[in-house]
C-alpha cells in the first residue's frame, strides 16, 4: 500500500528551498495525487525566474518521495504563475459596465491570430470550462501558440483554473496586456471586476466587453485562440459568431441524453450562425476507481459518439472523470500541464486538433 498525501506533504517539508524555507510551508504544493503507488505533484513558483532557481529543488523532492514504502513512481511538474504586468502610472483599461459595442462592417479577424476556435456546450456543468484550459495547456505543451479568452462573462472561472489574479496592465488606458500563464495567454472578465461581485449586465453590455476584449487586447502571435463560451445559445455566442471570423467550434458534452438534448440545440446554433462544429468532445466518459481499478460509466457511455456520427460530425474523443483533474483546476495548475492518463487524454485531443488543422 502506498503512502498517503499527508505522509507525502511531511517528507516533503524535508525538502529545503533555496531560500532555507521548505515547499510546503511556501504553500508550493499544488495537485497532490496519491494513486496507489503512484504520486504526482506540481510544484509552483511564484514566477518563471523563480523556476528556474528550482530545478534542483524538484529534482530533490522527486527523489525524496519516490524512497518512500510502496512509491512505484512519482512526476513532477515545475511551473509557475506567469508574471504579473508592470504597473502603469496609466489609467486602467477602459472596459466601463453599461458599454455598447461599436458598430462593425460583419466579421473581422483578431490581430495576431490564425485561428479561433469557441468551446461551448447547450448546458452548464459538463465541464467546459475545464476542457477549454486543458485543451489550452495540452495545446501549448505541443508548442503551439495559444490563447484564451474567458467569454463567460457572467461566470467567469478561468483565472481559478489558470491560477492567475493580477490585473491586466494597459500603457494607455486603452490597449489591455493580458496575463500568461502555463505557456498560455490569458485573458478574462474575471480579472477586470470584482471576484466578489456579480457581474449584472444587460445584452448589449456583455456584447461591448467581449468586443473589447476581443479588439482591445494584445493578444500577440497566437496559433490558435480559445474562447471559452457561457453555456446556452445568447447574446455572447451570437456577438462571436457574428462579428469575428471564426475556425470553428468544439461542442462538450457528457453521454447523458439530457445533456446530449441540449449539445443538440449548441449544434443547430452554429448552423444557424454558419459556424463551423469541428467536432464534439465527450466528457465525463469514464471514472476508474482509483482503489479498485473498477470502470463505471456514471454518466453513461459513448452518446457522443454516436450522436457524432448520426449528424456527420467529427468525434474528437473521450475525456475521463478524474478527481485529479478537478483538484488540479482548484489549485490553478490545469491537469494537462502534468503527467498521468487524465493529461494524456488533453494531449491526445491537442494532437488531434493539430492534425487536422484546427489548432
């Protein structure tokens, strides 16, 4: 039997910083996973300098852990938050509450950027969001320039997931620098508003922000833009689609029928707004008992595909549900920065997306 997270947390409070403190202690520790005997692990500077001072730190603990009785393996992953943008004597970006978007000569592309690809389900709670930073991550981890863009507006979780809470620069008051972090650009209403506060917007006020954050933003060079959509078929999907020259878009969605019923109304949205649908992703497909190695189908199995395959649409793959996966976008250090079957699935998709050209 392998050792438990505690016993791991205490072995690593052993383990010295270059600073004389301990990881732990600097609250470094991130997306703990004990899986028999196989542990896994990030260990998260504060910012990329700070990484690389330690390198050998994380070779340390990684040896530290793996003597313990009953480790058969152990992966670390090095990262860190991405560095905060320099503080201006400027005015803040000018994103107000209440404006309206400008008017637009039909679909424009974003400076910098080859392709957008939207991430979007008919309904809340199947997961996204966290495919959408994954999917990022993975794809970054692949080399490719990425990009991300919180379109959520309402409830935005991307900064959480990503790990990151400084608030966007801008030298003119006009123009935003977005964050970086795990080799990805960020963006995201989020980081511009009260995290306590309720965002309250009326239709035309959503449509002016996610303009703003569209135009407004350096995004830089990005291979691949992803935005990640609000659930439902409104006013942010219709402005995106409308008004920016899209590559496409990925529908999620778990095995269930009445999640399928509404990824059905997402899908015939894109049709009706000629854009694109890639393909379709299953998510939740698979939980593994973590104790037993039991496979269930929680929320039933292979719907997607089979949907993908009555309406002549491309299924791009199955995801599985993994507490790790969770744990690791509460500790804002996406599950596809590391290693293990749930970061193996991300990249699989990220490679299937490259391929075929979408990303």
């Amino acid at each position: 039997m392998g050792p438990d997270a505690a016993k791991i947390r205490q072995v690593l409070e052993g383990v010295k910083l270059p600073d004389g403190g301990d990881p732990v202690t600097a609250d470094m520790v991130r997306a703990l996973s004990v899986e028999g005997g196989v542990v896994r692990f990030v260990l998260e500077a504060p910012s990329p300098d700070a990484a690389r001072e330690l390198e050998q730190t994380c070779l340390e603990a990684e040896k530290a852990v793996a003597a313990l009785p009953g480790v058969t393996s152990v992966s670390v992953v090095l990262t860190a938050h991405g560095p905060a943008a320099p503080q201006q004597k400027s005015p803040p970006p000018d994103l107000k509450i209440g404006r309206h978007p400008t008017a637009s000569q039909g679909p424009a592309k974003v400076a910098g950027v080859d392709r957008i690809v939207a991430v979007a389900s008919g309904k809340g709670g199947v997961g996204k969001s966290t495919v959408s930073s994954n999917l990022a991550v993975a794809l970054a981890r692949q080399g490719r320039r990425v990009g991300l863009l919180d379109a959520d507006i309402y409830g935005p979780s991307q900064p959480r997931m990503m790990g990151v809470s400084q608030r966007p620069g801008s030298p003119d008051g006009k123009t935003i620098i977005p964050l970086t972090a795990h080799g990805v650009t960020l963006m995201s209403i989020g980081l511009m508003v009260d995290p306590a506060r309720a965002v309250v917007w009326r239709g035309p006020m959503l449509m002016g922000a996610l303009q703003q954050m569209l135009g407004q933003v350096q995004w830089g060079k990005q291979d691949v833009l992803i935005v990640d959509l609000p659930p439902g078929t409104g006013d942010v999907q219709l402005t995106l689609c409308q008004r920016t020259q899209m590559t496409g878009a990925l529908v999620v969605s778990t095995p269930q029928d009445v999640a399928l019923l509404d990824a059905r109304k997402a899908i015939d949205m894109f049709a009706t707004l000629k854009t694109p649908v890639l393909g379709l992703i299953e998510n939740m497909s698979l939980y593994v008992c973590p104790n037993c190695g039991h496979e269930a189908h929680i929320f039933g199995h292979g719907g997607v595909r089979a949907e993908a395959q009555t309406l002549g649409i491309p299924f791009l793959g199955e995801l599985p549900l993994d507490l790790s996966v969770r744990l690791a976008g509460d500790a804002g250090t996406p599950v596809a920065a590391g290693e293990g079957p749930a970061a193996e699935a991300y990249a699989q998709l990220a490679a299937r997306l490259v391929a075929g050209g979408m990303a």
